[in-house]
C-alpha cells in the first residue's frame, strides 16, 4: 500500500526530514485491521449464490463463517457489518464498470 516498493525511499527521506512525494502524502490511511476484513471479504466472495456471480453474499454465510473463524460472539455483528457494507460497494463499483463499459446509446 503506502510503503510497497519506496518503503526504503520513504523511510529515508524521513529520516532526513525531506518532503515527501504528494503521491505518498495524497494516499488514504489504512484503517485498523482493514486487511483483515478484506482477506475474509475475498474468501467470502466465493459463496455468492450459484448463477449469481454479482449478487449479494447472504448474511447468513458471513455469520456462519465468522462462527466458523472462531469470532467472540460480540463481535460477530460487527464482522457481519463490515463484510456486507464492502460488498455492497464492491457490487456498486461492478455495476458502475458495466455502465462504463456499455457502448453509447444511440439518439435517434
């Protein structure tokens, strides 16, 4: 993300206290446990119903994972939150490539 291959540049020119690139400075923060939900997320991805390759995950599959994945019951709730409001973003983000993706519609 933020470090990938400049990490050691990055690292050094803080070190000496020069100003960063505006690419490294204009780049979102990672949330707290961000790669977490994202790793379940795509595994998640995989129990869209058959035939449905951009419907919705049902809730009931994230909950069962979570149990599965050994979550403490309080945060259960919160995993099924998470998990769902990134997948309906990511559907959102699908639905905007295929409008993009569309040839323009001829006036007549």
């Amino acid at each position: 993300m933020r470090f990938d291959d400049k990490r050691y540049e990055i690292e050094a020119k803080m070190e000496r206290e020069v100003p960063l690139p505006s690419w490294f400075l204009d780049e979102p923060p990672q949330i707290p446990f961000g790669d977490f939900f994202l790793r379940h997320f795509w595994i998640l991805d995989t129990e869209r119903p058959l035939g449905w390759t951009h419907g919705r995950i049902p809730q009931s599959k994230v909950i069962e994972y979570a149990y599965r994945l050994g979550l403490p019951a309080d945060m259960i709730d919160l995993f099924a939150h998470v998990i769902l409001a990134v997948d309906r973003a990511y559907l959102g983000w699908i639905s905007d490539q295929r409008e993009k993706a569309q040839p323009p519609k001829k006036v007549k």
